[in-house]
C-alpha cells in the first residue's frame, strides 16, 4: 500500500505508449535525521509512472509527482551563524535531495539515453535574500554547473546528464510566487491583483518603503533572516491582503517568505537533450490565483515536447561534443576528486542531523506541536 497524501494523475495515449510493467512507484524522503537514524516524513516522497513508446527504439519517460523535504533548508535559511553561506547550503540541501530520487529511480526504473525523467510538484524551493537582492535556491543550483555534475556523479547506470526546468528563468525576480499565501478564498479582484505576482513585485514593493531602501543599501551582500520579516512588513498590509500573502509577525520564519515553490523540472541524458525542442502555447506557468484551502496555488503547465532523429552516423560525429567544456575539464583529471567529494558531500546532507539546530530543531517544533507538512 501506497502511505502518505501525495497522489498523480496521469492521461497517455495507449496507441503510442505502454506502461511499464513494474507499474506505480513510490519513494519516501528523509524529512529529519537524529543521531545517524532517519526519520522519513510518509508525506515527504515521489510517486509516479513510467511510460515506453511502442515504436522501435522509442523513449521511455518516467513521470514523478514530489513533496521535498524542508527542514534542512529551512534549517539553512534561518541559521544565525554569520559563517554559514545560507543559499550555497541550501543548495546543497536541494542538490542532495536530487541526487537520492535520481538513485533511487535509477535503480527501481532504470534510466538510460533514451529516458526522460520528468519530476513536478512541491519542490519546496525557497527564496533567499541577500543584501536586499532574492534568489531562487533552485534556479541557483541549475545554473550551478558543479553541483549539477555532482548530482549524477559515480551513480551506477546513470549516463552522462543533468537536470533542467522546462521554463527557463532569467533570475528569481521573473518567477511567479506559488507559496505562502493564506488559506482563504480568493476574490475575483484580489486574483486579478495577483495574476502577475511574482518574487520580483514582492520585493520592488517592499523597496519602496524608505527602511527598507536604507537596509538594502547598508545589507552589503551578507545574508540576515532578521530581512525576510522586514521585508515583508514593509510591503504593508494593503499589499499583503490585497495579494493573499500569508504573514503572522509574532511566528513569522524566513522559510516561509513568499517563494516559487511548484515547479516542474526534467533530467535527459546529454546527447537526448541536444535533440530536444519545447514549446510553451500560453508563455510559461500559469498560477491559478483563484484557488483556496492552501498555503500554495495551484500551478499549470501546456507545453509541446519535439524530439529530432538522432544525427546520421559519421566519422565526423563519433566523437560528441561536450556542451560544458568547462565542466567536462573539472570532472578530469584532477577536478574528478572535486566531483567525488561533492556527491559524497550530497550524500551526507540528506542524511545531516536536524536536531538541536537552534529555535527551528526538532526538538523546537516538537515543542510547539510543529506541523509535519508546513
């Protein structure tokens, strides 16, 4: 049996493609670990199916619904020690949850060059302020080409690859805001209001209050949780109400400041993704606004997938070329031992201690009758 409220639903045409045989998966994460021990949240987890298309050669696509797991991020955000890179170790946080479902399907489904693993849901990706400027944790890590390489590093059978968002984003400003929102319904000009809500309006409105203009030019690039409640206090009441944004000032935690946390994302191996081309008929996410009875808003995706024949055998093209020299050069030679010791070290932040971390362990929310699913 399948345990936990996370469900998937999934429409193919059964002409073009069979489902595997293996039928329904379902992983859960690691949503605290005390002492070495893990403490898997059941709601915490991937579900999902795998698809083949019937004609020879086909792809086969793996599609998962997920809810990540936030306490170490959270843990990451709201850390008081000045030594602490908050958004390097929450990325490293998300990269090593990454890393665990690209394990673990690899070994219950399989992955090969002809597979496409597409990953949706509650991805709990946060945004961190710095120095008065957000950024998206996960759009961080895509765009980290190390940590991407770590991610697949020494995986048995995972092919070269890495993971991508099917829409692309320039910075975290562009991104629509998907969390935290109350839990009321939405009237028809509040939706209308926050249509185009996205991390950018947030902040451009809080930057107008004059404290906050002076906080971000005296922040420097340092990082302060002490900023996320400000930040919000300073896009006032009418904004916050007006938008749906969630906000309690006596309970307020940096985690939960207005975030893109639902999002779609895909992993191809290499030589797949160069024959890759997508299509987006209404431009990009479509936030349902509208929607209550959650701290998130529902989130819609259309796109068109076109895949083009694999290149015509050659001399000429036995020898593929590496989109990310760079990188190809730092996972040789003696940047191999960089890669290994990043994927040990993603190994270890899925399985990192999460009790006695300050005012948000554990032991804290216990304490306080935390919720299991914030």
């Amino acid at each position: 049996d399948l345990i936990g409220d996370l469900k998937t639903v999934l429409a193919f045409a059964s002409e073009r493609f069979t489902q595997d045989a293996s039928g329904d998966f379902y992983v859960p994460l690691v949503d605290h670990t005390v002492a070495g021990v893990a403490m898997p949240n059941p709601k915490k987890a991937f579900i999902g199916k795998k698809l083949t298309e019937t004609s020879p050669g086909g792809l086969r696509m793996i599609f998962a619904g997920a809810h990540f797991p936030i306490t170490t991020i959270a843990d990451s955000i709201e850390t008081e020690d000045a030594s602490v890179d908050a958004l390097q170790a929450a990325k490293r946080s998300l990269a090593g949850i990454l890393r665990k479902v690209l394990r673990d399907i690899g070994r219950k489904e399989g992955i090969d060059e002809q597979t496409i693993f597409f990953l949706q849901g509650d991805l709990n990706s946060r945004t961190i302020l710095k120095g008065g400027r957000p950024y998206d944790i996960l759009l961080e890590l895509l765009e980290d080409r190390l940590l991407q390489r770590a991610i697949g590093y020494n995986l048995p059978g995972i092919p070269r690859g890495r993971w991508y968002e099917m829409v692309q984003h320039d910075d975290a400003r562009s991104l629509p805001v998907t969390y935290k929102f109350t839990h009321d319904s939405v009237d028809r000009d509040s939706a209308e209001s926050a249509s185009s809500l996205t991390i950018g309006a947030v902040v451009d409105k809080a930057s107008e209050a004059r404290l906050f203009r002076a906080r971000a030019e005296t922040a420097g690039e340092g990082h302060s949780p002490a900023a996320y409640k400000q930040c919000l206090a300073d896009v006032g009441d009418d904004y916050r109400s007006e938008w749906g944004i969630a906000f309690k000032p006596k309970n307020f935690r940096p985690f939960r400041f207005p975030s893109s946390a639902d999002r779609i994302l895909y992993w191809v191996a290499d030589p797949l993704h160069s024959r890759l081309e997508w299509e987006f008929p209404r431009g990009g996410y479509q936030v349902n606004y509208k929607q209550g009875g959650s701290d998130h808003k529902p989130v819609s995706l259309e796109a068109i997938l076109r895949v083009r024949p694999p290149p015509a055998s050659s001399s000429s093209a036995t020898v593929p070329v590496d989109p990310e020299p760079f990188v190809a050069a730092a996972c040789s030679r003696r940047g191999t031992a960089m890669c290994s010791e990043m994927s040990e070290m993603l190994d270890a932040e899925v399985f990192r201690d999460s009790l006695g971390i300050g005012q948000y362990s554990l032991w804290g929310k216990a304490k306080a009758g935390w919720n299991w699913t914030p």
